[in-house]
C-alpha cells in the first residue's frame, strides 16, 4: 500500500511513518519540507495521486479555539477533499478523546476539525487517543511564575506516542469504519504527579513544586476527568514510568 501521512515529522506523525514502514508499506510524507501546504493546496493533489489512504496527524501550536478551529477545519478539509478526489479507501484522523465532553480551547479545534472531514465526504475513520506522555513536558513549560515550576492538577490516562503510531499505521490499512473505540493509556495518572516525575527525571529537580488548578474550561474540564476513555477503549501497554526510564 502507499499511506500518505500529513504531519510526518511531527510527535507522533514520526512513529506513524516507523510504523507505515514497519509493515512494508510506502510512506508519502505531506510536509511543509515537502512542498505541500495544507492551507493553500499547493502541491496536495500530487503527494497524493495514487495512494491507497492517508493519516492525517497535523497539528498547530495554539491555546485559542478560534485560531485551532480554522487551521484544522481549514487543513483536513482540504486533505480530507483532495483524498476523496485520488480515490483513497481510507483517511485517518487522529483526533483527542473526551473533546465532545470538553470542547474548549485547543479542543474546540478538533472539534472541528473532525466536522471537516466528515464533511469532506472522504472515506474516514476517526481515532480519538488519550494525551501522549510528553504531555507532562509540554504543560511543564507553560506553568511556571517565573523561575518556580508549578504541577497543574487534572485526570490523564497518558499513551505512548510510538504505540499510536503503530495502531494508526494499522488502522489505515483497513476499511474505514467511523468513529473508532477510544486509544489510551493502561492506567490513569494524576497530572500534577507526572509534571514532578518529569522534572526529577529530565531535570533532576526534588524542590517543592506546588499543585495548581490551571484556569480555563478546558482544564477545568480535564480535572474532572472529561478527557478520560470510555470503558470499551483500546489500551497501550507502556506507563508513564516505564517511558521515563526510556528517555
């Protein structure tokens, strides 16, 4: 098969591509690097003349919903209509679970995101997976009052990114089939303990490093456990722990 994968460079985008290979299929990278822009089109219906489906794992660095929300339903409205157009069987969306639950913030993005490409019309399988384990290091660099580090408090029940990888490389070799069980974690870990663990891991750090209840609907909606798996989600196998030792 050949499997297109928007986001190829990115956290999870590289597993995926690892993956894709791994099973002895071709990887067609749609990235910048590649002279592909999902929001203009330019260079999109080439990458993806001739091939069999594509994972879309695009991402954009923002906190805003209204800015989230126009990237993705801009990006994979576009990759999602340009498949449909090179007959792919099957486009992958990675998406985050719990996002309906909590659509605020970066989740009200993928909310739409996923909207568009329903809309696309493409054929499509939406998989919705918990927060990866640099979870921890990303909101570790944001919550800080000058040179104090703060531990944000919320219920996770964090993934490997190597382990969404391999299941989304998986996924697009076969038909498309909706709205996908939820992809997470073996167990639920406490926010806040997973930032300590991290700077004592990363940084050899052992000082007080408070809890704090970040603002904001969408991490209000996190501590009360809104971006949680349903009970029949598919689930890793590596914890926390284990990927900080592999660090």
């Amino acid at each position: 098969m050949r499997i297109a994968v928007a986001g190829a460079t990115g956290t999870v985008g590289r597993h995926i591509v690892a993956a894709v290979e791994a099973q002895g299929d071709e990887v067609i990278p749609v990235t910048r690097s590649a002279g592909i822009d999902l929001l203009t089109r330019a260079g999109l219906e080439r990458a993806l003349d001739g091939v069999d489906a594509v994972v879309d794992a695009v991402n954009v660095s923002t906190l805003s919903a209204e800015k989230a929300a126009e990237f993705f339903a801009t990006a994979t409205g576009n990759l999602g209509s340009a498949a449909r157009a090179a007959g792919a069987a099957n486009v992958v969306l990675l998406s985050i679970v719990g996002i309906d639950r909590n659509p605020h913030g970066y989740y009200a993005g993928k909310v739409a995101q996923e909207r568009a490409l329903i809309e696309s019309g493409a054929p499509a399988t939406i998989v919705r997976a918990t927060q990866f384990h640099e979870f921890a290091a990303q909101i570790a660099g944001r919550a800080r009052i000058g040179p104090l580090p703060l531990a944000p408090t919320g219920r996770v029940q964090p993934i490997a990114a190597a382990e969404v990888g391999i299941h989304l490389a998986r996924t697009a070799a076969q038909p498309p089939h909706g709205l996908a069980p939820d992809l997470a974690g073996p167990r639920e870990e406490a926010l806040d303990d997973m930032v300590r663990r991290w700077w004592s891991h990363a940084h050899g750090r052992r000082g007080w490093i408070p809890s704090i209840a970040l603002p904001g609907a969408q991490m209000k909606g996190m501590r009360a456990g809104l971006n949680l798996p349903g009970p029949d989600a598919v689930l890793g196998t590596q914890t926390f722990d284990e990927w900080l030792s592999a660090q």
